[in-house]
C-alpha cells in the first residue's frame, strides 16, 4: 500500500489518499484508489469501529454507492493507531461545497425565466 496526501480530518482522525494492491485476489483489479483513515486515541478507535460496523452492514445489505471495506488493522503495540482501509468513495461533501466558492463568494446557478 502506497499512502498519498492527506485528505481530510475530523472527529475520528485522519484520512488520507493510498493506492492498495492486492495480491492474493485472483481477477482483481491491480490497484484500488482508496482512502486510509487513522485513528489515534481511544475514543477515536470506538468511533472508527462503529463506523468499520456501519459500513459493513451497509455493503452487506446490497446497497450501492457504497465504499467497499478492504480492512480494520490496529498496531497492538504500545497502544499504537487502528487503520480503516476502504475503497475511494469519492471527493467529500466539504470539497465539494469548497469548489463551488471562490473568495468566499458562493458560485450558484441563477435559473432561466422562460417567457
């Protein structure tokens, strides 16, 4: 797994770009464009977990649109990080609505009057 940029932040930790190759897929894609969360203290990994939980359930239900989970790794040593691995999703709601401003001035469609 090759971790790229940072991607965001928030109350779980931090995310980050990766590109993950799986080998022992047969007929699987060779890279995955994924997202890699970290998360550091206790009250982060709870959080991390239930959504790992989440997600699980939502893919198990056949829903679509949703990322895939490649896995939940925790570093046991010394009270080290946990790591969600998932599918890139995506750019975020927060980049999105950044992309629509400029300046601070949000772009928005003026609507056409039909006469």
């Amino acid at each position: 797994m090759e971790i790229f940029n940072k991607a965001g932040h928030g109350a779980i930790g931090i995310a980050h770009r990766a590109h993950v190759r799986l080998l022992s897929e047969p007929g699987s894609p060779d890279t995955w464009e994924a997202i890699v969360k970290f998360a550091f203290s206790e009250k982060q990994q709870r959080a991390l977990m239930h959504e790992y939980s989440i997600y699980k359930r939502l893919s198990s239900s056949g829903i679509t649109g949703v990322p895939s989970i490649l896995g939940l790794y925790e570093d046991t040593m010394a009270n080290g990080p946990m790591a969600l691995v998932m599918s890139y999703g995506g750019d975020s709601i927060r980049d999105i609505y950044q992309l629509s401003t400029y300046h601070g001035v949000e772009q928005v469609e003026v609507p056409k009057y039909i006469r």
